[in-house]
C-alpha cells in the first residue's frame, strides 16, 4: 500500500518522531483505532493535491486490510489508500472531519437556512415598508420556525456524530 501525504509528510513525521514510531506503525495504529471505533473515515481533507506527493508504504494483515476496505467503502471512499490517508490527515489536522452524509446534510441545511433568510428578508421588507403582514406570511413565520428547528437538528446531529468519532461525546 502507497500513500501520497503531500504537505502532510513533514508533520507526520514529525508526530511519529514525538510518539517514538515509524511512519507505517502509526498509521498502522491510526487504521486499528478507527476499526475498532466502528467509525467512518473522514472525507475532508486539509492536504494541498497539487503539492508534490511523497509515499509511506506499510503491510497490513489480510483481515486488517479487508477490514479497512469495508470501512472505506462505507465511508464512500473508493480505495484503501485514500481511506487511509484521510485518516492521517484527520489526526495531523485535528479539525472537525465530516463524511459524505454528513456533509449532505449541512449542505442541505445551509440551502434551507438561505431560503428562510430570504423569506424573512421579504417579511421585514414588507413591515419597514408599512404594509401590514397578512395572516398567511404569519403561517409563514412559523413554518420558518419549525425549518430552523429541523435544520438545529440536523446539525446537531452532525456534530455529535464527530465528536463521538473522536471519543468525546
């Protein structure tokens, strides 16, 4: 298995250095940790794609890798390699990290919160204007209520599920 690290290598020697391990044992550990977490890789990535790739080769076991490939399946993430780099970059970046699925749901949430801003842009509008707000664009306000709750959900959701990917939930 190769990895292309980019900009990242420097840092995760650097890491591995502090932790007394090879750059393979680490990510060997990296890959056993979110195994056993049961927890999806994490699709953003902080890595420059344009930078100079450089490689770090491991072994993994036949259950290992097998295991890995699940996982990156499950993640929507089409080879091992990737799967794995994600993970490094997750624990050299130390940022929220989001799956396909949720990021989806923020990008649909923020789509809603536009539409409602806009809704409600229209509203006070209306009301600077002197016009008064007929019953109907009341109903509106509050369907724009349970819009905002539903989207406070979703995110909610989202953050929970990588804060207990990070174990802190």
């Amino acid at each position: 298995m190769t990895l292309r690290l980019g900009d990242l290598r420097t840092e995760w020697q650097a890491f591995c250095r502090k932790h007394h391990i090879s750059e393979s044992e680490g990510v060997r550990l990296a890959i056993a940790a979110t195994l056993r977490k049961g927890s999806p890789i994490l699709l953003r990535s902080t890595d420059d794609e344009k930078s100079d790739p450089t490689y770090i080769k491991f072994r993994l076991g036949k259950k290992a890798q097998q295991a890995a490939k699940v996982h990156a399946q499950y993640a929507g993430i089409k080879t091992v390699n990737r799967w794995v780099k994600h993970l490094v970059v997750s624990a050299v970046s130390k940022e929220p990290q989001l799956v396909a699925n949720e990021l989806d749901a923020l990008i649909d949430s923020t789509v809603q919160l536009m539409a409602i801003g806009r809704n409600l842009n229209q509203l006070v509008r209306d009301k600077n204007a002197g016009q008064k707000i007929a019953d109907y664009r009341l109903a509106v306000v509050d369907a724009l209520q349970k819009s905002i709750q539903s989207h406070l959900k979703q995110v909610n959701g989202v953050l929970v599920a990588n804060l207990e990917r990070r174990g802190k939930a």
